[in-house]
C-alpha cells in the first residue's frame, strides 16, 4: 500500500467488485421477483385448484361476496389474484415483475456498499 493512504482504504471494495455486486442485486431482483409471487400466492391459498379451504383466500372470498351481496364481481383483488393463482402470471406481468425487481435489487445492493 502506497504511503499517505489510511488503512481504511484497504477495506474498500474496488469499482469493479461495487460493479459486481450491483450486477448480481440486479439479476437476483429480477430473477426472485417473478418466482417469488405465484408461491406467496399458493401460500395464502390461491392455488392451480381454487381457493383453499380456511385459508386467508377463503376469507378474502368470503368477505369478497358478503360486500358484493353473495357473489365475487369479476376484475376484484379475489378475482384477480385467483386468476394468478391458477393460471400464472401472463409474460408482460412477469416482465415488468422482473424489471421492478431488477431495480429494487440494485439499489438494495448500492445501499449495502
């Protein structure tokens, strides 16, 4: 290490390292991001199947049709996350998924640098 330079400078990360782990936040964000909503969505009972029995999405879809006096409109938040449940998630959602958590990534790992 040359002389004049603090120790402090030995422990920073070179440009090409912060690069680095920018690069890998990002793909990780936006690899995850897409993968990570259809499991929650299973998780909270919206499945390939229909809404699971006493799970947070039968009591979504009971509250849903009590407010709509007996039945779920089509286009509600039921409607729809049932629909992704099921089917998946159409290629134009999983791309913007994907690019938010790109994003959201990088700059999780510019903020841990």
């Amino acid at each position: 290490m040359p002389e004049g330079k603090d120790a402090s400078a030995q422990s920073r990360l070179s440009n090409m390292q912060k690069a680095a782990l920018l690069a890998l936040g990002a793909v990780a964000g936006g690899v995850l991001a897409p993968s990570v909503v259809p499991v929650t969505l299973g998780v909270v009972g919206f499945t390939k199947l229909g809404i699971a029995a006493g799970s947070m999405a039968a009591n979504m879809m009971s509250a849903a049709a009590v407010a709509n006096g007996g039945g779920v409109a089509a286009g509600s938040l039921v409607a729809v996350l049932q629909s992704v449940g099921a089917a998946g998630l159409s290629t134009a959602t999983s791309t913007v998924l994907g690019s938010v958590g790109s994003v959201l990534g990088g700059y999780l790992a510019h903020k841990s640098i």
